[in-house]
C-alpha cells in the first residue's frame, strides 16, 4: 500500500459539456447546431439517440449543483451552447439563452463553485455551417465576436476560459476520420479546418487581452501516448507522428509560432495543402494563461508500410480495456505530461478531462462502478508522478459529471460519477462518486496492488 498525497493548493472538479447535458435542444429561442442535424440524421448516431433532452441540465441544473457541492468539488467545468446565444452564430443576443448561463453561474458561485467556461465544445451553429463552417475563415471572427461578447458579459462572474476543446476530434475526427459533426472524410477539409481553429482561438485570446478581462485563458487539446514498440528508429520515428496528430500539430503553433514541418510535408504528399495566411502564426502564438489537457488512453505502435497516414500499426499487447474498448494506460499520461513540460515549458496545466467508460447499472439503489476507481486511483497516480517530476500541475477536473450523450454512440456509453436513467431522468451517486469525494476531502488515497 503506498499513500498519494498532492498538494494543499490543488484544485479539483470535474467537466461536462452543452449538448450533452442540457437538452431543452429547442427551448427559449435555442438556434440548431451542427449536433442536432448530425443526430437526427438516419444512420449518424446509434440508436437514433440525440440531444433534445440528454440529462435535461438546462432545467434542473440547481439539482446538479447541489450534487457538485456535496461532492466537494471547487471548480466546475462547462460548455456553453454557442446557438443558444446567438441561433445563428452572429448578430441578434438570444436574451433567454444569455439569461440562462447567467442564473447558472450565478448558482455556481454562491454554492462556492468556481465556474471554468469552454466556449467552443463542438456545438457550431448550423447556420454557420451552411456558410461554411470552420473551413470558411469568416468563423474565426464569428467565433471571436461571440468570446468578447461572452468575456464582457462575464467578466468578474467567470476568471477561467476555455477558447475551443479537443480540436483534433473538432477537424480531423470529424471530417476527416468522419465520425462526429458534420461527417465528412476529406483530409484537405480537416487541415483546413485545423488551421482556422487555431486562428479563431488566436483571435479570441487577442479580443480578451485587448477587453482587460479580469482571469486566465487557455484551449484544451486532446492527446494520447503511442509507445514504441521496439527500440527501432522506423517504430520510433511512426510513434511520433502518430503522436505529432494530436500534440505538435496543435501545440507548436500555440507555443512556437510554426507548424511541425515533418507534418506539413506528409499531409502534403498525401494531398492536403496548408495554407498560412500572412498573420496568422502571430495570431495563433499569442501567450496564454494555462492549457488544459484531456487524456483518456495511450497504446503501443510499430511502423507498417501502408498503415494510414501514417505508416503506424497499433498493438494490443493486452491492456485491460475500459467499455469503451479503450486501453488504460496510466504510464502514458505521466509519459504525455513529461513531454509537455520537456518541449514547451513551465506551462500551467489543468487537466481538464480525464475518466473512463463503465456502463454498469443500478442494483438496490447502488452503482458499484469499481472499476472506474480503480482507473481513476492509477490515473492520479500518473498524474502525482507528473507533479513530482516538475510538471505543472494546478488542477484535475475528472470527465464527466454525469452520464450523458456520448456523441455518436448516444446514451450506450457511460462515463458519469452519477448515473442518470434516461428514461426518468434520476440522479444517482455511484461508489467512484463516494471516493471521488472522500479522495477531495482528504488530499490523498490509498493505492494499494491487487
């Protein structure tokens, strides 16, 4: 048995994101997003589950705070519905929608939760998609517009903001690879979109320095681990760009002002161009207050001819694997983590997702999840080795709150501390809940080995 102990200013939390809470998808002059027609588009989502009503949050959010304050939790993660403020990206305040995140975060703070607000979790207006989306430039200014506007509005209430999370999953999972919203498969597109992001997030930090914002601003890459396989240069070499996908490509601009050019060059011999307006690394490579980080899994990969991209075959050397056929590994993180600090600095981070998918039930009134104890008792283990090692650690904000709608594999997927029947909408604290809680009073756990 060994005791983890982190230190006393150490924050805790946990996340959820819009669209996968609130629901009430058509209430108070909410406009559509690319998620509403994704999910009610036959064959897009399984199921057929969408987001109209999800754990309907946007109705019963004092029973989730109250749920957050008795769990112990000092720092709250959300989303912001961009279409519930502006229906249609720009142009007219949707009053009822802006009154909404105000009565929220006002809850937040008088039960002593400090909000952290990502303005961009995937829900783009679908009116902006009809003119384009992300690959269209006039996004980022779009994008820029509504984060002064919701800086303003704020400021003093919210000190800690996210610009855009995961942009990986926002270009290549979702129009590259396909699986999210809007669903397309064209490299080209997802380098474009990927670009833009990056500028949009740029624009947004530029408008809250500009506006003497009282906080902190930051994004919220996420990242995996690829191990490699062997000591082999060609293993090595495919690991890193497997790796370079996820990090470099949306850390360098960030933190160097430059694109990786090793990444530049294959997405170009495989027929996407990138291209960089005059301006726009200045823009992107703007100082930021923290960076947030979502880890969930890692693997271990070994160069192929053909494979992908990327020429990288991952191999399942048999890792225990969440329901979500997911690896855990927890050495991955520390290993991420490592690396952050070892290629761009003293950099705060918070991380801002990390959890794992068990989809166990309620049994006589209980949840009995332990198994996601034990990933998130290896995980904090990760993350304890990390700050040891100097990494920078501020706070750990577990993913999710609640069970909700899991994109395109709907409500199938749980990743809750409190488990929610989507049939009635109740609320129930599971046993990682319990330890979530006593793990935040205490400051430490207990590991010990099977």
């Amino acid at each position: 048995m060994a005791i983890i102990e982190f230190p006393k200013d150490m924050r805790w939390g946990a996340a959820t994101a819009a669209y996968q809470i609130e629901g009430a998808a058509y209430k108070d002059g909410r406009g559509l997003s690319i998620w509403d027609t994704f999910s009610h588009t036959p064959g897009k989502v399984k199921n057929g589950d969408n987001g109209d009503i999800a754990c309907d949050s946007y109705h019963r959010y004092n029973e989730d705070i109250q749920l957050m304050k008795e769990l112990g939790i000092d720092i709250y993660r959300f989303s912001v519905s961009w279409p519930r403020i502006f229906p249609t990206g720009k142009g007219e305040v949707n009053e009822k929608g802006l009154q909404y995140y105000h009565d929220f975060v006002d809850a937040l703070i008088e039960n002593g939760i400090e909000p952290m607000c990502t303005l961009y979790h995937w829900d783009l207006p679908q009116a902006l998609q009809d003119e384009g989306g992300w690959a269209n430039r006039e996004t980022t200014d779009a994008f820029a517009d509504y984060a002064e506007f919701m800086f303003k509005q704020f400021n003093g209430k919210i000190k800690k903001w996210i610009t855009i999370n995961e942009p990986w999953c926002v270009s290549f999972l979702s129009n590259y690879i396909g699986e999210h919203a809007p669903g397309y498969k064209d490299l080209q597109l997802a380098v474009t979109i990927s670009h833009h992001l990056l500028v949009a997030h740029g624009k947004a930090v530029t408008r809250f320095r500009s506006t003497g914002i009282e906080g902190e601003i930051g994004y919220a890459p996420n990242l995996e681990w690829v191990e490699p396989f062997s000591t082999k240069q060609e293993d090595i070499d495919a690991c890193n760009r497997g790796m370079a996908y996820f990090i470099e490509w949306f850390f360098d601009p960030v933190f160097k002002g430059t694109y990786p050019q090793f990444m530049v060059d294959l997405f170009a011999k495989n027929g996407a161009t990138l291209a960089v307006e005059e301006g726009d690394l200045n823009v992107i490579n703007q100082p930021i207050d923290f960076v947030g980080i979502n880890y969930y899994t890692g693997s271990v990969g070994r160069y192929k001819e053909g494979e992908g991209l990327f020429e990288l075959e991952k191999i399942d050397i048999g890792y225990e694997k969440t329901d979500f056929n997911w690896n855990i590994y927890p050495e991955g993180f520390y290993k991420a983590l490592k690396k952050l600090k070892d290629e761009y600095g003293d950099i705060p981070i918070y991380i801002t997702e990390n959890g794992a998918c068990y989809n166990d039930g309620v049994e006589n009134g209980r949840v009995k999840d332990e198994r996601r104890i034990d990933y998130l008792k290896q995980h904090l283990t990760s993350l304890k080795r990390s700050i040891d090692a100097g990494v920078n650690i501020k706070g750990y904000l577990t993913w999710s709150l609640l069970d909700n709608f899991e994109w395109a594999l709907g409500y199938d997927k749980r990743f809750g501390l409190i488990h929610i029947d989507f049939n009635t909408l109740e609320r129930t604290k599971k046993d990682s809940y319990y330890w979530y809680k006593h793990m935040i009073n205490n400051g430490w756990f207990e590991m010990t080995y099977k």
